[in-house]
C-alpha cells in the first residue's frame, strides 16, 4: 500500500465514507448550498416588498449570506477534488452526460454568481459588509451603467441557477419513486430506508 492509498483510504475513514453513499462532509456542504441559494433567491424577490429600511437590512444580510455561500463553494470544490471524495455515477448513457453536464454547469454558475456578487459590492466604491465587518474590495467603483448591468446579469443567473437546481431536485426523485435506483439516498440519508440495492 503506498502513501497516496494510505491518504485516500484514511480521509475515506473519517469523513464516514462507505465508498458507496457520499460522505456526511460532501452531504452536509451540498444542503448547506442548496440552503443558502434558496434563502439568497428568496430575499433578492421579496426585498422590494419591504420599506427602505427592511429592504437595505435583507439586502446587507444577501451580502454577508453571498459571503458564506462562497465559502461553502470553494470549500465543497476542494473536498470533491481531495482524493477519494468522488463516486461514479450510478447512471449510464445520455442520463449520465446530462447529469455530468448539471453538476458542472451549476458549480460553474454558482462560482460565477458567488464570484459577481462581490464584484457588485465593491463596484460601488465602498467595502462589503459582512456582518458588519467591512471587507475592502480590490477593485475600484465602477459606472453605474456598468454596475446595472452587473445586476441584470446577476437576477439573471440566479434565476437560472433555480431552475437548474430545481430540474436537478426533480430528477433524483424521478430515480428515488420511478427507477427505484440508489441516486437520492446517496446524498439524502433518510430516502436509503426505501431504495432497492
């Protein structure tokens, strides 16, 4: 056994990895993501509803939110590139280029949103405030045409993050009730009482 297997082996161990289910580490920053993108979609709709003063506190909480998300995305990126944190897809054929395709897109997307966000924030000149903790930004103020269209890219993405994510929902529980197959349990612990081997 050389080192490299050692490695592997071990961080297999105490990351709880059975080699056939994902990892409690993997599962846990996959619902902490799918979590804080709910909760910035959320917030970015239903802020306008609100007085300034409500409105600028959801919108400071979006901003140090978007902060955590993105260190959660960078946190789940180097775990699933650490060695033997991946798990060959269960799937075959075009359903598993397709579902290759959506994990790559959204982690793209999300890098890519998390990533804008930021620009957005320091693009007014001023640091970004994570919970109130200013973190200055390496960029200077950007126009404000420029910074509108940063926005309108942002709502955007975030749109279509949803509804990527949410095609990405529906079909691991097509797998879980239709095919009956191991797809969902691996990331969602309580569905592996009802799955077929």
């Amino acid at each position: 056994m050389n080192d490299r297997t050692t490695f592997d082996r071990a961080t297999r161990i105490l990351a709880g990895d059975d080699g056939t289910n994902y990892d409690p580490v993997a599962i846990f920053l996959h619902w902490t993501t799918a979590a804080l993108v709910l909760f910035q979609f959320v917030t970015s709709f239903i802020w306008d509803w609100f007085p300034r003063e409500t409105r600028e506190t959801l919108q400071d909480l979006h901003t140090s939110v978007g902060v955590v998300l993105t260190v959660v995305i960078v946190a789940r990126v180097v775990w699933r590139l650490m060695p033997g944190h991946q798990l060959s897809s269960l799937a075959l054929g075009w359903v598993r280029i397709a579902s290759k395709i959506a994990h790559y897109l959204l982690s793209l997307m999300l890098a890519g949103q998390a990533g804008l966000g930021l620009v957005i924030g320091w693009a007014a000149g001023h640091p970004i405030h994570f919970f109130g903790l200013p973190i200055p930004g390496p960029i200077g103020p950007l126009d404000r045409p420029l910074r509108h269209e940063l926005r309108e890219i942002h709502q955007w993405l975030g749109y279509t993050i949803v509804i990527i994510a949410f095609g990405h929902a529906l079909a691991a529980l097509y797998h879980h009730y239709a095919l009956r197959d191991r797809v969902l349990g691996r990331m969602f612990p309580p569905a592996r009482r009802s799955e077929t081997a």
